[in-house]
C-alpha cells in the first residue's frame, strides 16, 4: 500500500503518475489525518508533497509497517526539486517519476529478501 500526503492541486498530476503504473494509493491532507491512517492500516511507502507548509512535520507524523526492511517515505514536486528531507530519511522525486520510484522501492525489498 502507498499513502500519499499533500495539497488537493497535487493529486491529478501524482494520481496520474502512479496510476499509468497500477499503484494503488490512498490520499491524506495532512499529518493527523496521515498518523491516523497509518494506525489503521499497513503501508510500504509514502510519498509526501514538498509544498507542505508543514512536510517536515508529516514525515514524522508517517508510521509505515508494511513488510518493508527499511523507511520508505518520498518527497514529491513537480520537478523534484525540494528542501532537504534527507536528514528524516527521505528522498526528493519528481512527480512524473513517482510512480516509477516506488516500484523501485518495492522491488529493492523483493531483491533484498530473496538475498537474504
């Protein structure tokens, strides 16, 4: 499962980026809403809108228990370009490589566990 945090204008560009790939994800609008969601349910990845006032804040607030080895959160602008999330583990994307830096994600845990 992917959980994506961010403004309402961020959808239709990320829904599309993911959708062209089949990766099924569900929306929060922000960081209560996003640690609730997680407390209900198991998700590998997040991705989470740079243009948050308050991304920061939201990436700490993202509780992911799916069955990844590692923290798998995504920080996504149109053009990948953002503030430096690297300090809370997470990885700048462009929106239009979302989808496929997910599935990235996704197979690196399938590789590592058929590794180890």
């Amino acid at each position: 499962r992917v959980l994506a945090v961010g403004e309402l204008d961020a959808r239709a560009p990320l829904d599309a980026a993911l959708g062209e790939l089949g990766i099924a994800h569900e929306w929060a609008v922000d960081a209560d809403e996003a640690a609730a969601m997680c407390a209900a349910r198991h998700y590998e990845v997040a991705l989470v809108d740079a243009g948050l006032a308050d991304a920061e804040v939201v990436i700490g607030a993202v509780d992911l228990r799916g069955r990844r080895l590692r923290r798998a959160v995504l920080v996504f602008s149109p053009d990948g370009a953002s503030p430096s999330f690297a300090h809370h583990g997470a990885d700048p994307v462009a929106i239009a490589e979302a989808g496929a830096a997910v599935l990235g994600l996704l197979a690196s845990d399938v590789a590592d566990a058929s590794a180890g």
